[in-house]
C-alpha cells in the first residue's frame, strides 16, 4: 500500500529527474541551476529565518514555564499543533494584510507565519527536554542568585543542547518543504519557496522532469531530518 | 503568591493571548467583515452575509465529501494498522526495522514531489481526480499516524497479561481480541480521531491528486482565497479549526505527547 502510493512515486520522479527524452540526462538539473538556484537559496535563507524566531520565541517561553509551571501559558503554547498548515497561512495573511499589506507574501511574512506554526511543536519538543534536566543544577544556581534568564540561557540551554539540536533539524526540514503556508500567503514578486516551483512547474508548465529534479534537491536538503529519524529509530 | 509572580503570569499570559490567539481572532472578524479596505484599522462594516452565503451556499458538499472520504481512509488505516502496529510491538521478525523505517519516509521527506509524481501514475489508472485517488493519498499520511500510534499502544500495555489468558489456554487470537484489543481501546480511539482530522485537513495531496474534481474543505477555502473572497476563506478557516481544537480540549490529558508531536504535521 505505503509502496505503491508513496515508494513508487518516489522512485518514479528520481528516475525522472535524471531522465530527458527517454535517455538518461542531467538537462533538468541545468535548468534547476540556471532558473531555481536564487529560490533555493531563497528556501534555505526563509526556513532558517523561520526556525530562528521560533527558538527565539520558544527557548524563553519554555524556560519560564519549567522554572514557573503556568498551565494556561502551555496550553496556549500548544495550540498552533491542531491549526492545520492552510489556516495558519491564510490566518497570518488575513492578520497582516489591513495593517501592512505587502508583508503577508514577502520572505518575512512567510518566516513568521512558519514559525507560528512551529511554535506549538517545539514548544512540545523544548519542554520535554527543559523537565528532563534534573532540578539539583537549577537549585544549585538560585542559591548563587540566578533569576530566570540566566537559568535558561545557562542551565536549561546547555543541558538540553542535543535535544534542541534535533529540534531545529525536523523544524527547518518541515519548513523548507511547506507548499500550504507559502501557497496562501499569497505569491508576490520575486523568488519562491522550493515547493510552490515544484508545484507550478508540475502543474502549469507540466514540466515533470524538473518539477522532479527540485524535488530531488528538496530531499537532500531534508536529508538531516530523516537521518534524525533513522537515529531515533536504531538507537 | 507574590504580586511579583502574579504579575509575571499575567504579563506572560498576555502575550501568548497576543501571539497565539491574535491571528485566529483575526479570522473571525474577518469572517464578519462586510467591508474593510485598508488602511482602516478596524472593518468599516460588520455583518452576518458571508457566514449565510457560507452555510446556504457550495460549502456543504466540499464538508460533506471531506467528512465521508475521511471516515473511509480511518477505518481502513486502522483495520491495516492495528494488527500491524500488534506484530511490530510484540514480534521481533526480520525486516521488522526495515518496516518502521518505511513508516518514517513519508515523514521525514517533502512531500509534495512526491504527490506529484503520484498524480501522474494515477492518471495512468484513471484514480486522478477521484475520491478513490484521494482517499488513497490520505491513506500514505493516515496510515503513518495509524502505525505509529497503534505500535505504541501495544508496546505501552503489560505483556503479563497476555501470558495469563494464554496460560489458562486461549488462542493467541483469542487473547489478542478478548485481552489486547479491549485494554487498547482508548489508544485506538486517540489514533482514529488522529487519522480522522489529518485527512479532514490534509490539503497538499488532495489538491493535486483531487483536482479539479474532487473538492474538500481545505481546497474548497484555497480557491475562495485564490478569489480574493477573504470572508469566504476565513468563514471555512473557521469550520475548519473547530474539530481540532474540540479535540485539543477534550483530551489534552488523554493524548500522549508523542502523539502530538504527529499533529505537528498536519
């Protein structure tokens, strides 16, 4: 089943991302890297944006809610996991358009819209890791006089590094391959994230080999995530 | 407590209230809003039209159609993931890695390539643009979910109760149904609703596997917004949350985080 709808098709498009006119051939990726190579930079840049206001909003948000638990806060922290990627976009879209029109579909407002998104997963992810760091350390530290910053940004942080670490992986790989946010966001002028190319290559130009060769690139860039996976699932 | 503290609280709770609840009120005042042209902060007219279109109008099929392909992909995801997730929790098989690994891929690649490519083959067998194709895109996602969730059920529950029905002479069928299966039952209600809302709201293979004949709501809001019909768009957005966050109060104590962690990708 999980083959036929999702192994195939894989295989399928990498087969023809290296496949031109029957032959075997690279002049999908020369097109790639003569028209996409900006919105692959473009991705990466808006992904990593993305990830970074995540962290920045969620590193001291979890930090207060393991030094102060405060149920309402966390539950609030969760809820963007149960808004579904299509009306975050066009929730943020309708947010920020009456106040400045023109933000909503620029690489800023779609770094802000996927971070809101992610807000709800690395909340979960951050907190976890932040309870699992024994109380003994923080004890130790309020005892020299450390208040909540110093005991997130000194304690919590470091102690939790690995688990941050695998956080931001799976957070940047999912937002380098968001299609619904960006989509509904609207498309300005300007590069493109790597998916809403695919998509339009595919379905407008029906282009399937270079729809399948940024795919490609798509997955390598991914590639961290699924090594994460794979890790989690040997160790 | 010191005032300091319930200072601190309130501060935070204000601005979680900012950031989280802020763009979701904006879709409701969007969804109220006759007339608003910028740079008016506020809408210049209020009013109940778009909700009434809304509900009178085409936005019941798509809610319909959405409703009935999900409930398809549930029950099928769960009648292959339950004895599946059992043998991965229980068994130690060959292959049985190789198994989880699979189960993985279509979490930790994009997917949108490969829906594409998927569009394609099933224009070969004529599923492209039918409830068929499109339940069985869901089915990839749901039945990750499915699998997932169920083998940590399984794993979850006490193997020494299985040994006791065994010892006094059941079949492992026989214990797998009277005993498993019961003591399972709220995992397998958390996995259904799981799988349930994820093809309720899935949007990316339902657009390109379904399209143009094949509308559910989350489609159905992409080209009201595609339209400019922002109102319209946000009415849906709305409709669309509510399962979510009536799961979200109902069993925030009941769903594990490691389910939740799935929502993440919806």
């Amino acid at each position: 089943m999980l083959g036929a709808v999702f192994l195939w098709p894989l295989g399928v498009s990498i087969v023809a991302s290296f496949t031109h006119d029957g032959a075997p051939s690279l002049a999908s990726y020369e097109t790639v890297w003569r028209l996409y190579m900006r919105d692959v930079v473009y991705t990466v840049a808006v992904a990593a944006a993305g990830t970074a206001l995540t962290f920045a909003a969620a590193i001291p948000a979890c930090g207060w809610l393991r030094l102060y638990a405060f149920g309402p806060v966390e539950f609030l922290l969760k809820v963007p996991l149960f808004v579904p990627f299509v009306v975050v976009g066009h929730a943020l879209r309708v947010a920020l358009n009456p106040y400045a029109p023109g933000l909503a579909s620029s690489w800023a407002g779609i770094a802000l819209a996927l971070a809101w998104k992610h807000l709800g997963l690395a909340a979960l992810l951050l907190l976890g890791a932040f309870r699992g760091v024994d109380e003994s350390y923080l004890e130790a530290a309020r005892n020299v006089g450390a208040g909540t910053g110093r005991l997130t940004r000194d304690i919590l942080v470091p102690m939790a590094a690995p688990a941050l670490g695998v956080s931001a992986i799976l957070i940047f790989s999912s937002m380098l391959a968001s299609f619904s946010i960006p989509l509904m966001m609207g498309r300005g002028s300007g590069p493109q994230m790597l998916m809403i190319d695919v998509y339009y290559r595919f379905g407008q130009h029906g282009d399937f080999a270079t729809a399948a060769a940024l795919g490609v690139v798509a997955y390598l860039l991914a590639m961290g995530a699924a090594l994460v996976y794979v890790r989690r699932l040997t160790a | 407590m010191s005032a300091a503290r319930r200072l601190a609280r309130a501060g935070a709770f204000a601005v979680a209230c900012f950031v989280i609840v802020g763009p979701l009120a904006s879709l409701a005042i969007w969804s109220l809003a006759e007339r608003w042209t910028y740079p008016s902060p506020w809408p210049q007219r209020f009013g109940l039209r778009y909700w009434q279109r809304v509900v009178s109008g085409d936005f019941l099929e798509p809610l319909r159609l959405g409703v009935v392909i999900a409930v398809i992909v549930t029950v099928l995801a769960l009648a292959m993931a339950i004895p599946l997730g059992y043998a991965l929790a229980r068994l130690t098989f060959r292959g049985r890695t190789v198994i989880l690994l699979l189960f993985l891929l279509p979490q930790a690649f994009p997917q949108l390539p490969v829906f594409a490519s998927a569009t394609r083959e099933f224009y070969r067998f004529g599923l492209a643009g039918t409830v068929a194709g499109v339940v069985l895109v869901h089915l990839v996602g749901g039945l990750v979910f499915a699998v997932w969730t169920m083998t940590a059920v399984f794993r979850s529950m006490a193997v020494e109760l299985e040994e006791a029905a065994w010892n006094l002479g059941a079949s492992t069928t026989r214990a797998f149904v009277g005993v498993s299966l019961p003591l399972a039952g709220p995992g397998i209600v958390a996995s259904a609703v799981l799988v349930f809302l994820y093809s309720l709201d899935e949007f990316t293979g339902t657009l390109l596997v379904g399209s143009p004949f094949v509308t559910t709501l989350p489609v159905y809001m992409y080209t009201a917004s595609l339209g400019y019909e922002l109102q319209i768009a946000s009415v849906t957005a709305i409709v669309l949350m509510v399962p979510g966050a009536a799961l979200l109060l109902l069993l925030e104590r009941f769903l594990k985080t490691e389910y939740l962690v799935f929502f993440g990708q919806v």
